[in-house]
C-alpha cells in the first residue's frame, strides 16, 4: 500500500459517501445518473468476485463490502424508494448504457491477461469503469444546474483514479516487472473523460460562480 | 506473488 493508493480509495470512498448523503439526507437524487450507478453496480459486482476466494486484508476486504454495498443501496434508493424514486430525472437520463456493457464484455474477452472466468470478468469491469460515468456527464450537460453535491461526487470520482495513476507509476518504480497494461490504459482513458469537467469545475471554482457545462 | 498483480487493488 502507498500514499498514492490510500489518497485513491479514500477519495474513492468519499465520492461513494457524498452521493449517500446527498441521498438520504434530502431525499432527492435530482442531476444523479440511475445509468452511471447501475454500471458501478456491476463494475463492483464483477471486480469483487474474488471476494470470497482471496484475502489480502481486513482494509482489501472491507472497502469491497462497502464499494458494494454501497453502489447497490444507491441504486436501491433511486429506483424503488418511495420519495427519492421521483426526483429522479428519468426523461434526462437517457443515455443506452447497454450498449456499454456489450463492448466492454467482448473487449475483455479478447484483450485480458488470462483467459479464466474470474480474469475476464475482472477485465471487463476495468473496462466498464473506464467509461461508467458518461450517462452521468451526459446527464449534468443536459441539466445544465449542478448542485453543489453533485458537483463533489463526480469530482471526487473523477479524482481517485487520477490518484491510482500516480500508485501504478510508483509500484511500476518500486516493484519489479510490475507491468499491467491493460489496467494502466483502462485507468487512463477513465481520467480523461473526465478531464472537461474538471475544467469546467475549476473555473466555476476560480470564479466563485455556479458550475455550468456547456450544452 | 498475491502483492505482484494489481488484484490487491480495489
């Protein structure tokens, strides 16, 4: 474990934790993609499938039944509570998500590392995560207001990959022969999706003004 | 062996 990763997950977690709060707290999940939840619900779903066969440690194994437990109560909330089900923007949130999925399940079964059940599941989560927050971006394009909270978690999500880039640099400097490519390239193209957003919210952060994506 | 891959990673 290095700083870099403990910076990751932690900003990782406090994405996760801002969106619950969001949530519960006022009971609205207005400007919050359902899509970009459902994909991080099978993102953990498939990374974790390891969960019961391997042990690293008490923090690995933790912070997995948390990442799980709380992606799937997210999308609990948002489709079946009673209250918090109407404010979600459905019309808005249209993005096909589906066909996310399809891609990503036959990229991973042709460019993995090995070529089992758990490896190729894992691959094609690194590749849904990578590209699991566009209906949200979508989304904060077309509503155009952007809450503050809202703002906060896809910053900080946007955020801790960014962290685990300089991680992979680190253990790549530190580690011998620790190369993973694929997971490297998928980190990347994840941050760089994200890389208008964060200009667009640090301007509105420099300016002291709301955030606004341009339509 | 288990530190080498990325999979000790979340």
């Amino acid at each position: 474990m290095n700083i870099f990763r403990l910076a990751g997950d932690m900003t990782h977690l406090a994405s996760v934790l801002v969106l619950l709060l969001k949530i519960h707290t006022i009971k609205s999940c207005a400007g919050v993609s359902l899509k970009t939840q459902e994909l991080y619900a099978i993102v953990f779903a498939t990374r974790y499938l390891d969960i019961f066969t391997s042990f690293y440690s008490i923090y690995n194994t933790l912070m997995k039944l948390i990442f799980l437990g709380s992606s799937f109560s997210i999308v609990w909330y948002m489709r079946y509570h009673k209250t918090v089900r109407r404010t979600y923007d459905r019309e808005q949130d249209t993005f096909r998500h589906w066909f996310l999925v399809l891609p990503c399940l036959l990229l991973a079964l042709l460019i993995h590392e090995k070529f089992t059940f758990l490896e190729v599941l894992w691959t094609f989560s690194l590749y849904l995560e990578a590209v699991a927050i566009l209906p949200q971006l979508v989304l904060l394009q077309r509503t155009r207001n952007i809450d503050n909270l809202t703002g906060q978690y896809v910053f900080l999500l946007g955020g801790y990959r960014g962290f685990y880039i300089l991680n992979w640099i680190y253990r790549y400097l530190t580690e011998p022969h620790f190369v993973h490519w694929i997971t490297w390239i998928a980190g990347l193209v994840q941050t760089l999706l994200y890389a208008d957003f964060f200009y667009y919210y640090f301007q509105s952060w420099k300016n002291n003004k709301k955030l606004q994506l341009p339509a | 062996q288990q530190e080498e891959n990325t999979k000790d990673e979340l």
